[in-house]
C-alpha cells in the first residue's frame, strides 16, 4: 500500500510539473495513469480485486461520481435557452435513449451468455460522452463554436441522464423475471427516486446559490471558504438524498445546474470554481488510475470477453452514429456539422465510475463481464477518439489556419 501511494503520488506531480510539454508530444494525464495503473495492476493483481469487490471501492466510486455530475452540471456553459435549444435537446432525449436501447436490444438478442443486468449495465456505461480524455475535440477553433456547444452541453447532461437506469438496472440484478420485465422493471424502479431527486438538487442548489451570493455582499465569507463550501455542496446534496431515498447521482447532477442559475452571472466565477475543479481533476486522474489496473485484473482471470467485446465495439460505432445521424435529422444542422458529431463520442470518467459501481454491485460472474466491457469501450474510445480526433477533424474542418477566428468556449474543462 505504501509503495502504491507513493508511485501515485509520484506520477501525479511528474503530470503537474511537465503538463504542457507531454501535451505537445501528445502525452496526456489519462494515458500516464492508465500505464501506471496497469503497471501496479500487473503486481498486485489479486489485491486490485478484492479492492474493486470490496464496499470501501462503491463508496468512493459513488462520492466520485457525484463530484464529477455537479461540477460538469456547473462547467456547462451559455443561457438556459441555449443549453437546451432544438439539438441539445435531440441529441440527449432521442439519440441518447436509442443509444441504450439498441446495445440493450443487441446484447438481449444475441446468444452473449450475459444476464440482463449485465447487459443493462453494459449499455448504460458504454452509452455516456466525456470529453476530459480528449479535450481538443471541444477546444479546437476549427471547429465551429455552435457545434463544440452542443457537445459539451450533450457531454455534460447525458451520465447524469443514465445514472438513474444502472442504478435501477443493478438493484434488479438477483431478479427473476424475463429480459423484457427485467427492462421495464430498471425503467419503473428508477423513476421515482429520480423524480425525487430532481427535486431535493433543484431546492438545495437554488438555496444555497442565494445564500452564497448573500453572505459573500454581507461580508460573512470570503472567497476560500465559499470554494470549500462549493466542493461540499455535492456531497452534502449526495448524502440527503440517499437518506430520503432519492437518487443521489441525479441529485447531485440537478444542484450543479440550480447552483449555476441561483449564483447568476455576477459572481467570480474563476476564482470560486478553482477548488472544485482542481479536486476534480486531481480524482479524474485517480479514475484513469484505477481503470489501468482493472484492466490488468481482466488477465488474470480466466473467462471468455467476446461478448462483452461485440457490445463495446457496437457502443462506440453503430450504437452512437445512428442514433445521433436519427436524431439530427429534419434539423437545420449541416450534413458536415452532423457527420462529426455522430462519430464522436469519447468515454472516459463517467463510464469508468459506472464500471466500477456495477463490478462492486454484481455477482463476480456478471461483473467480470460489465468489467471487460467498461475496459474495451474506453481503450477503443482512446483509440478511435484519441488518436482519431486529429484526423476527424482535419478530415471536416481542414487545416487549423481555416478558422483560427473561431471564438472559443471559454474557460477549459476538466483537465486533461
């Protein structure tokens, strides 16, 4: 244990010190920890899974993904309006849902030798975007401004708009009822907590947004202790509503949104999110860590992949282009603009935190499976998405001179 914090803690100041010259080489903090985890996975692989099974790991798992829904509810940028204008609202309310709904029919229909639950949560993991692992995709001024909008509303919302279903999916993974009832049973159990939770984040998140705006005009607070109150919001939202049976993830994703408004456009916004996001980067790298060493822990377990391999290749090709070219269709969007978004679509935290939650909550022969999955989606994510993300957009916006006018979206996102 020593020598693993020690090598973390390493790793994360080598990052910390040399970020801008690994980036220019195109070395980025997911990629450092994902070899490093794989490094210490390849060790202590037998400890690595009693940790992942273990209820210490679907605690900090869970707080983790709490963290990460409000402050990416809280970095979405632009007007109400904006944020759920025609193709926000296309690309999470019709491609998401058909995104789930074809892996899960996938997976139902094929002989994979996975349970529902298994394969509920496969889609719910494989199904979010994130674009911490690969920033450029929302960052680069080739891109049209509109366009890295949309993107980075539709990556913000959409882990926060499935969360309800895994956790419905996994309370229903000892059930002994057919695929279809198990489907609808997830759907059914999930709503009321949500719609609770909806609730408890739009009422905690307002108040407190007035009360910080109040207290800051008084002179009761300055700015340090309001970005520590910032970082206890999440979590403090989190805990009240798994203590009314709400659901805590969605919660925690509505509280970002009502803070945002309740704190309106007066306050300084640099200085007071500084804490909360550095945090979060600093668990958004502890993430990829952890990924890196779960996915050593697949070799040492004897066990066929190829189904979990079929869903994730499904997730991150058919399963996200058709449903978002679907989506787009009958919009004023070009045919450019929409080719790009539907081949897009970077997995990275949020699928992991899912994982990882759905590893700890099922029986070893179902989580094993969702496990090799969350793995294969996100490398192939890396991949694609990675190392493609240059091409793609050299391939639709041309050269970087062609629109180095385009304004960009403001302060950056996670990092990188």
């Amino acid at each position: 244990m020593a020598a693993t914090i020690f090598v973390l803690g390493l790793a994360s100041m080598v990052w910390a010190v040399l970020h801008r010259k690994l980036k220019s080489v195109w070395v980025n903090g997911p990629m450092i920890m994902v070899v490093l985890g794989g490094f210490i996975g390849w060790f202590i692989a037998d400890g690595s899974v009693a940790f992942f099974d273990s209820h210490l790991a679907l605690n900090l798992a869970e707080v983790t993904l709490a963290l990460l829904l409000f402050v990416d509810a809280v970095d979405v940028r632009g007007s109400i309006r904006a944020q759920f204008g025609p193709v926000p609202l296309r690309l999470l309310f019709i491609a998401l849902p058909l995104s789930v709904a074809m892996v899960i029919a996938l997976g139902l229909s094929l002989p994979l030798g996975l349970s529902t639950a298994a394969v509920l949560a496969i889609a719910c993991i494989s199904v979010p975007a994130d674009y911490s692992p690969e920033l450029s995709i929302v960052r680069d001024k080739r891109i049209p401004n509109q366009v890295r909008r949309w993107l980075s509303v539709e990556s913000g919302y959409n882990d926060g708009l499935v969360a309800p279903l895994l956790l419905g999916a996994l309370a229903l993974a000892s059930s002994t009822h057919t695929p279809g009832q198990d489907v609808a049973g997830a759907l059914l159990k999930a709503a009321p907590a949500g719609l609770l939770a909806i609730v408890v984040g739009g009422v905690v998140g307002t108040v407190i947004g007035k009360v910080f705006g109040v207290v800051l005009r008084r002179g009761w607070a300055d700015q340090q202790s309001i970005r520590i109150g910032i970082v206890a919001l999440p979590l403090t939202t989190f805990g009240l509503a798994l203590m009314v049976g709400a659901n805590g993830f969605v919660a925690a994703f509505v509280c970002g949104i009502a803070f945002r408004f309740a704190r309106g456009k007066q306050w300084e916004e640099e200085r007071e999110l500084s804490f909360v996001e550095d945090l979060t980067s600093l668990v958004n790298l502890l993430l990829w860590l952890a990924f890196g060493i779960a996915a050593i822990t697949l070799l040492s377990v004897t066990y066929n992949w190829w189904p979990a391999l079929i869903l994730a290749f499904f997730a991150l090709t058919l399963g996200r282009f058709i449903p978002v070219w679907v989506s787009l269709l009958g919009t004023k969007v070009r045919r450019r603009d929409r080719l790009f978004i539907a081949t897009m679509g970077p997995r990275g935290a949020a699928s992991i935190v899912f994982g990882l939650i759905a590893f700890n909550a099922l029986p070893l022969s179902q989580g094993y499976p969702v496990l090799a999955a969350t793995s294969m989606v996100v490398l192939g994510s890396l991949l694609i998405h990675g190392a493609g993300g240059t091409f793609f957009i050299k391939r639709f916006y041309g050269r970087p001179d062609t629109a180095s006018a385009q304004p960009s979206l403001g302060r950056g996102d996670r990092s990188d």
